[in-house]
C-alpha cells in the first residue's frame, strides 16, 4: 500500500488558502514566512493499471507517460528508460515507481526508487520506504503510535486489515496536526492520499470520512467533543476534501493532479462530497485521570448506523453522533486500559 500527503506549493507575499487540518492556512504557524500556501497538488499518479508513481516532479512524469503511452513497461523496459534519462534532472527530484505483476494468483512486485529514500524497520508495518521533507518524522510519529488500539476490523482478508491499520495511523497523524501543526512545520501533511492493488489493478482508495474526536475523563463518565470531520472524494482524477470544524465552519479543498488545472474540469465540476460514506473512521483520543492519553479508532464499511455511528449531512444542517452503546463499549475499553497501565 502506498500513501503519500499533499504536495502544498507556495510562493512569497501571496494570499493563503486554507488547509483541511488548518482552515487559516496555517497563518499563526508561518507567521514569520513570506511564503504562503497556495495550491494543493497531488503526488500520487497511476500511469498504467499496473504502473504507479509517487513523485513531485511534472516533467519526469510527463516524460514516462510520453515514453510509453499505452503499453506499460515491463521493468527491464524501465530500468532502461531510467538510465537514460538526463542525470542532472534525476539529482533533484526523488520518485518511487511501483510495477506489478500478476502471475496467477500471486502478484510481483517490482519497486524502482529515485533521489533519497529511508528505509525502516516498524512492529506494525514490517519495512517502511519514505521519502521527501517528512521522511524520518513520518517514522517517528508511527513509532509513537504504536500500540494504539484499533477495533474492531470488521473482515479477515489482508487487504481490509492493511486499509483499517493505515487508516487508523492517518487518522491519529491528522489529529495531532490539527492540534499542533508539527507536521506542517516541517512541510509535510495536510491530507493523504492511499493507494493500493487490487482486481489486477492500482486504484485510489476513495469515499472514505474520518471522524476525529477528542475527550477527558471525568469520575466514571467520558467528557468529549468533536474536533474535525474530513471527507475525501474524487471527481474523476480530482480530489476533494470537505472538511468542518463543528465550530461554523465548513470548507471545501480541491487537491489536483499536477499536469491539471481547474479549466480541465470546467465543462464538469465536482460537486460538494456528502459526508456519508462507504467507509467511515473514527478516532478518539482521550485523556484518563493521570493525563495519560490513550487513542482509539474504529474502522466501519458500509452503513455507519449499524455500528452506532449517526451522520446526517442534508446540504443545510450536519449532524454527527454516537449511539449510547458505542459510547458504553469505548468507555469499557478505556477503563480496561487504565487499570491495566
């Protein structure tokens, strides 16, 4: 599975645009820059149904694609087009091409990384590749995380328990930048996108909601409240996020391909994602009597009302909610956790 954030370009003395975890555009964190976000792009792009790149460079993307525009290349085919492109341009960028094979039911993996790459070794994870400005902090906030809880997985099969445990992680990434802006302080985050392989092909994981709660226990009772709801939906190779605060305010974010503008989608404009989805995440993080903080995040496919998760979003009011059950189960594994610390 590959994710990437959000490519945030900036330039000097410009207007700022807002960000799904900061609506301000991060002001109060870049208050001492002259550069301002303005435009969201994305880094993520699936050439080929068994070809996908992650990479911030346009020309060398627009180059591949040029190279073989219909047939993927198998990975000699790469490997030489790779040799002989111009060094100069490689020394700059970093890019990780990812070829799948299928070989009945198995699949093959070949992985081509350009510029630096750290490679780590996780509990949860196994072997992690990461690259660009966020690469060793992206390590140390999954090192932090684990053994966050994550109940429960609602399918056996592999592919869901990798999309459940990486979404868990990203959500637990996205509360704390709302909290803090760590991330963004160090030019990375603002929003992911995820990537997997799957009917014999790279697709973009897409119509899912994070549900982001934050809460303090008092005596025998959990105080809480929401900090932000995130909807991630594409308009064909569009990404759109619409996120709100529960404070007033509620945003719509456009993150486009980067050989894209917005003319290329002005005889079909997206329209504003609903907030229900086929895949719902939660996660709370909540602090108990000793200031400890302990992270729960439950994954839901499908109608969200079955697992006690109430969402009604009718274009005019938002609603969010939780069933008295959901709340009871939460609270028993938060107090089994604190007798067992």
């Amino acid at each position: 599975m590959l994710i990437s954030d959000i490519l945030i370009t900036a330039q000097k003395d410009a207007n700022r645009i807002g960000l799904p975890t900061q609506f301000d555009g991060a002001r109060q964190l870049f208050s001492t820059s002259l550069h301002a976000p303005v435009q969201l792009l994305q880094k993520v792009y699936i050439t080929h149904s068994n070809v996908c790149k992650v990479s911030e460079m346009y020309t060398f993307i627009k180059s591949v694609r040029a190279f073989f525009p219909k047939e993927a290349p198998t990975p000699d085919e790469l490997e030489k087009f790779i040799s002989s492109y111009d060094p100069e341009k490689l020394q700059d960028i970093f890019a990780l091409i990812t070829i799948a094979e299928v070989n009945g039911s198995k699949v093959n993996y070949e992985h081509f990384r350009l510029g630096s790459w750290v490679q780590s070794n996780t509990p949860s994870f196994g072997t992690v590749w990461t690259s660009g400005s966020g690469a060793k902090d992206f390590i140390a906030r999954l090192d932090a995380l684990e053994g966050a809880e994550m109940k429960p997985i609602v399918a056996e099969d592999h592919h869901t328990i990798a999309l459940a445990s990486n979404l868990s992680y990203l959500s637990s990434f996205l509360m704390h930048e709302i909290a803090s802006g760590e991330t963004l302080l160090n030019r990375w985050g603002a929003g992911y996108e995820l990537t997997f392989f799957a009917d014999d092909k790279f697709q973009k994981l897409d119509d899912f909601t994070f549900i982001l709660c934050s809460g303090v226990i008092r005596g025998n009772g959990l105080d809480f409240g929401y900090r932000r709801i995130m909807k991630y939906k594409y308009h064909e190779d569009l990404l759109v996020i619409r996120a709100n605060d529960f404070n007033g305010s509620d945003k719509n974010f456009t993150v486009l391909p980067i050989d894209k503008s917005f003319v290329n989608y002005s005889a079909s404009p997206p329209k504003i994602p609903n907030y229900k989805s086929e895949i719902i995440i939660v996660l709370f993080l909540i602090q108990d009597e000793e200031n400890a903080i302990h992270g729960y995040s439950y994954l839901k496919f499908g109608d969200a009302k079955d697992a006690g998760i109430m969402i009604d979003d009718d274009g005019v009011e938002l609603k969010v909610g939780f069933s008295e059950n959901f709340l009871k189960e939460l609270m028993r594994r938060v107090e089994f956790d604190v007798k067992r610390d």
